[in-house]
C-alpha cells in the first residue's frame, strides 16, 4: 500500500467534502481527516479577548494539523483525504510545506470554479450570497490564483465523479468501480451534506 495525504482545496461550494468521501468510498484504505474539528475545538475554549475571526490564525490551529497529519501518515498505511479550505500561502507552507519537506508525499488540489457557480452550488444547500460561505468566494479566488495552490481543477463542468476520477488519474491510484445506482448515491450525498452542515458566526 503507498502512504500519502491528498489535500482537496477550494472555496466554499466548490465540492471540497463531496469529493474526499467519494473518493473515500472508493479507495480502499482511505481515511478523511478534518482539521476543521481541530479549529470547532479551539474556538470553542478561546476566551472572546484572545478569540480570533478565522480558526486558521491560530497558530496552535496549524501546528496541530501538521503534527495530526504527520502523525497519520506515519502510522496509517492508505490514503489521508483532507478536505479543507487553505488559502494563505504561509498557511499553507506551514502545513503542506513542512509536510512535504518530512518526505511525506502530499498532493494538492484545489477545485476551481466561477463565483456565479459557487453561489449557485451554495443556494443548493441554503445559503443565499449573503452568509459566510457565500461572503468568503472572492477572498478564495483570489487567493487560490497563487502558484504554490496547483494543481488546480476547473470544476465548473465536471461532475463529483468526473472530478474524483481525475484526481486518482493524476496521483495514479486506482479507483474501486462504483456500483451504486443513482438513488443510492443520492442518498449517500445528501447524508454526507447533512453530515457537514456548517454553522458560522
């Protein structure tokens, strides 16, 4: 088996969460790590005199993705999905950087789309273009535009399958056939939506 971490980046809507478990579902050996966990856990025991807008600004935030993930990629023999929005380069460095510089094999993607079909993706699960996901499209763009985010994945004409299928084309892992018909796999994204429904302040 071949350990490795593949980071699904992206803005809100882009198909981060859908992605990871998709392919989780047909990777044997797959694991998907949520560093947002981490953050929830944070925000929640920070005083609001140390508390910050954005989990990703503490620094104990990136240490412990870092130290959880390189943890995980010496201990578990598979995949690690990690579905989780980076768009500070520094930020990144820090994490996948340091990562990558231990020799442990990360790849990255970030799955690209217009801001119309972001927004049009965020209204499929209730959030209009004046919540926090919706509020957050422009600052993601832009910063997922910088070099050091490749590879980048245009989504904004391919399907979750048509993307998961790319993705195991490029890191070269084959993928196990899906057999499901469509309302089973209906059913499995609206139970993964569900499952990661945000709440943001």
């Amino acid at each position: 088996m071949t350990r490795m971490i593949i980071w699904i980046n992206g803005a809100f809507g882009s198909g981060k969460t859908q992605t990871a478990h998709e392919l989780h579902r047909r990777i044997p050996h797959s694991y998907v790590f949520d560093p947002e966990q981490a953050g929830f856990y944070i925000r929640k025991n920070v005083p609001k005199e140390a508390a910050k807008a954005d989990f990703q600004d503490y620094p104990m935030w990136r240490e412990s993705t870092y130290s959880m993930l390189a943890y995980l990629a010496d201990e578990v023999d598979g995949t690690i999905l990690v579905p989780m929005t980076v768009v500070n380069p520094q930020y990144f460095q820090e994490i996948i950087g340091r990562l990558r510089m231990d020799g442990v094999t990360v790849h990255h993607f970030a799955l690209c789309a217009s801001k119309e079909t972001l927004l049009q993706r965020l209204r499929t699960r209730g959030e209009g273009k004046r919540s926090w996901p919706a509020q957050q499209i422009d600052r993601c763009i832009e910063g997922l535009a910088h070099d050091c985010f490749r590879d980048h994945l245009e989504t904004d004409q391919m399907t979750i399958e048509e993307v998961v299928e790319k993705i195991a084309a490029m890191v070269n892992i084959p993928l196990q056939p899906d057999r499901r018909g469509k309302l089973r796999k209906l059913l499995d994204r609206y139970g993964t939506q569900l499952r990661h429904i945000r709440f943001f302040g």
